[in-house]
C-alpha cells in the first residue's frame, strides 16, 4: 500500500514572501497581487516627495514635526491576511510613539500616498483607496507622474472625500500637510525640449 503525503499548499502571506527580489506583493482582499519595481517617474516622484515630507514632518526641519513618514511600509490591516503596501504612509507620532521593531506594521497609518502607474492606477484606485477607507486611513493623496496631478482625499463618513485636485506645477499646501508648501513640477520628469 502506497503512502500519500498531502501537501500543504503555501498561505498567501508565505506566497508574497516568496516572491522573487525586484516584485513587490500585496494581499489585497483576499488575493495576492504582484508589481515590478517602479519605473523612473514614479520613483522620482516618490523620493521628491518623501525628501517634501520628512525634513519638516518626521524631523522638525522647517516645519511641526510629529510624524513618521515611511516608503513602502508593509501595512498588516489584519497580520498576514489583509497586506497593503502603499508607496509612502505617515503616522502621527501621537498615534505611533515608536516604530515597530519588524516589517509588519500593524498601526492604521492617518496618511498614505499611491504613486500611480498606468499598471497599478485602476488596483490603486478600485481596491486600495476602499480598503484605505475601510480600515480608517484619515487622509489619502493619488500622484500621477504621467498626468502630472495630484489628488487629495479625506476620510469622511466612511468614504473618501476629495479635498484638493492639482496639476502640472505651482506652490500647493495640502492637508494633512499644509503646515509646508510643496512644488508639483519638482515631482515630476522633466518633458525633454527635442
């Protein structure tokens, strides 16, 4: 008589875990969801704003401080079932006194920013803007380096709320982080003069 092993088939916390270096994985409603590393203008839309936030924020630079402002933070809504990582999130250090000591972070951030691509803009949009909101994130900001725009979102009766729409260049202040101004046109590739 044969023997048969049943295999146990991976969780999907230990399927993201897994997943090779350069893909980024998420477990969005149930599903494991998968990108590559972002192209030139999403980074640099990235790095510029994280450089606009963390002087004055996390700091104290020029500006209130009281933050924790994190890219690619991997947030546990619920450990290891419910995974979003969004491309920066910030804690208000009121909420948050010290960081957690691992990867999982399991503190509803009050602020996260989806840096849209034209691969990730409907998931960003469609699935993490509702599960940002189901899980009481106070503020969400959508950057569009292509479209060069930046939306602002507040949490309000449970759903989102704009509270500010900008596009291609200018001075903005934008809650929750008004106390500074920020310039669009810095966040995004310069057009080439060909």
């Amino acid at each position: 008589m044969r023997a048969t092993s049943a295999r146990r088939r991976p969780t999907l916390y230990e399927q993201l875990e897994a997943l090779p270096e350069g893909l980024t994985g998420e477990i969005l409603d149930g599903q494991l969801h998968t990108q590559p590393r972002p192209a030139w203008p999403h980074a640099l839309a990235g790095s510029v704003l994280a450089a606009d936030l963390v002087g004055p924020f996390q700091l104290g630079r020029g500006g209130p401080g009281g933050w924790w402002i994190v890219y690619e933070p991997e947030l546990h809504f619920i450990p290891d079932v419910e995974v979003d990582v969004p491309d920066l999130a910030g804690w208000r250090r009121e909420r948050m006194p010290q960081p957690p000591e691992g990867h999982r972070i399991t503190i509803v951030p009050d602020w996260v920013c989806e840096i849209l691509s034209p691969a990730t803009a409907s998931k960003d949009r469609e699935i993490k803007l509702p599960i940002y909101a189901r899980f009481g994130v106070s503020y969400a900001w959508l950057i569009d380096p292509l479209k060069r725009t930046l939306e602002a979102y507040a949490l309000a009766d449970g759903g989102w709320r704009e509270i500010a729409r900008y596009r291609e260049s200018g001075r903005v202040s934008v809650p929750p982080f008004e106390a500074v101004t920020i310039e669009l046109a810095e966040l995004w590739v310069p057009m080439s003069s060909a």
